[in-house]
C-alpha cells in the first residue's frame, strides 16, 4: 500500500465511538470534503442534514435496521440529493458520501455508511424523521464518532477482479 | 480547507495528459483503492478492466460522447459491477470510482470520470469493445494520466445546503 493513499486504505466501518462530540470545525471539514466531490456536469445536487440530537438519533436507529450504534455516534449526516437538479443524483451523492467517510478517516474520526436509497420503506422513514422533502432522495445515512475501536488499514485488492485491455 | 484532507480536495477533473505511460505499481495502487472502498455487507461486487491500447482507446472516445480526452490517455479503467453479486452494485462501484481518483489526486496523476451507466446505450457500446457480459453494469469509465494541466484544490462548500438537525 503506498503510504501517500494511506486516508483512503485507513476508512474503515467504525461502529464504536466514545462520548466527545464533534468540534463544528470537524463538521465543516467532513462537509467540505463532501461539497469537494465530482458531480455530473458540475450540478452538485447533494444536500446534507447533520444530525446531533440524541432523541433523532435515536429515532434513525430505530427507522434503520443495521443503524443500532447511531445514538451513541457524535453525529450523523444524511446525504440527499435532489433528482430535480440531476438524474445522476445517485452516483454524485455517493461520491460525496465517501468523500466524508475517507475525510473522517483523515480527521482520526470514525464512520460507518448506513445504506438508504434502495430501500423505499426505509428512505421514507428517514425523509419523514428529518422533514426531507418528498421529491428528495435519501442516498445515505452516516454514523460518525470519536473511535472507541481499531481496524487496521486495509484494501481488498483481488487479482481475479482486474481485466488487462479486456473482460 | 484541513491539510490532512488535502488529497480529497486536490482531485480535480483532468482531461490534459503528457505522453508518458502509468507504472504497474501506479496502476496497481489505484486498483488496491478501489478494491478498498466500501461495500454493502462487504459483498464487493466489482470488476475492473484496464486499457492501455491505443486503438481500444479510440472505441472508447468514439463511443462516449465526452470520452475526446481517452485517447491522450495513459490508462483508461471501466469501473464494472455485477447486479448477481448485489443488489447495491451502483453505490458500491461508484465509491470504488471516487477512491480511484482520489488514489490518482494522490499519486500526482490526472483523471476525470465518464459516467455510463444512466446512459444505456452508453453503457452497451462500451460492453461491447471491452467484451464485458451483458448481465454486469459499466458504472464509470476513468481517464488516467501523468497531468498536461493544473487546477488548483477546492472544495464547493456551500452553507445553503447544510440543514442542521432538519430539513
């Protein structure tokens, strides 16, 4: 692994978090990283809601079925995108959920993307929790935290998945 | 914009290229980050074909209508997900495509992303030139270089789309 791409093998799904809260500082820059994501023909149709209630937090956990560690996360951060501004909302919103998660990973925070679009019932459960417009896609949901736990920096890399000039 | 995220906010769309060619070591270290990105339940459903040819280069830049830059390119990778390994392949395999060019921002190379699928005659002229089975999805095509131009790091921060504990 070449150590000037070590943000990236070091995001892993932390699910354990101690009790400090986040400084806005550190929100800014996780929401930064996100705005710094490619988007189709620069549309940028994202929109974040930051979460730190404990009380929504704890609604999400139970709107989501692997979302159990959300509230004892610092914050979560629900990325929409908004189909009006463009069909390639999906990809761009990804793009920038993980931007944050590779972002939280640089800040010595950890992450864990909570998967929503693709989901109807749990989409609509979420975009009802946080008042979200109903036109408006729900791409993710991200639990984020001081760490209470390790994983070791990693990548998956199997040979058997790359193809040289064709499939 | 915090220095340890640098390597987020310095990718930048490049679409002008020297003539020199990728390292296997290059190539393999954007391969390793994109095999390190997040997947539903680590289901990992991707696959990546790699083109140096120049002639399959030029197909390439034929069959997408802003792929003009593919045949300056060292490298091109078709970021590709198979729907039987999951049902959340588009999400998987863009954030595989973000930490590739992410790697590439990184590795001081250049690259751009050519969405495909979305666009599905798009996504079957591509099948077609890289002989990818016609069940498994063409997400992106990245166009890879040693950079021909500079752009300076951002983000595209924007406060009116940040909601802060609702919508």
């Amino acid at each position: 692994m070449d150590e000037r791409l070590k943000i990236i093998f070091s995001r892993r799904s932390i699910r354990k978090y101690t009790d400090r809260t986040l400084s806005e500082t550190d929100i800014t820059s996780l929401l930064e990283a996100g705005m710094a994501a490619p988007s189709a023909s620069n549309q940028k149709p994202w929109h974040f809601v930051t979460v730190a209630d404990k009380q929504k937090l704890k609604a999400l956990a139970d709107a989501h079925r692997y979302g159990k560690m959300l509230p004892g996360a610092a914050l979560a951060i629900a990325v929409c995108g908004d189909p009006s501004i463009s069909s390639w909302w999906v990809q761009d919103c990804t793009a920038a959920t993980e931007n944050i998660l590779i972002a939280a990973a640089g800040l010595g925070l950890g992450a864990v993307w909570l998967g929503c679009h693709g989901d109807p019932e749990r989409e609509q459960a979420i975009r009802e929790i946080l008042g979200i417009p109903e036109r408006v896609g729900v791409l993710s949901l991200l639990s984020i935290g001081h760490p209470a736990e390790e994983k070791e920096a990693r990548t998956q890399y199997d040979p058997a998945r790359v193809h040289v000039d064709a499939w």
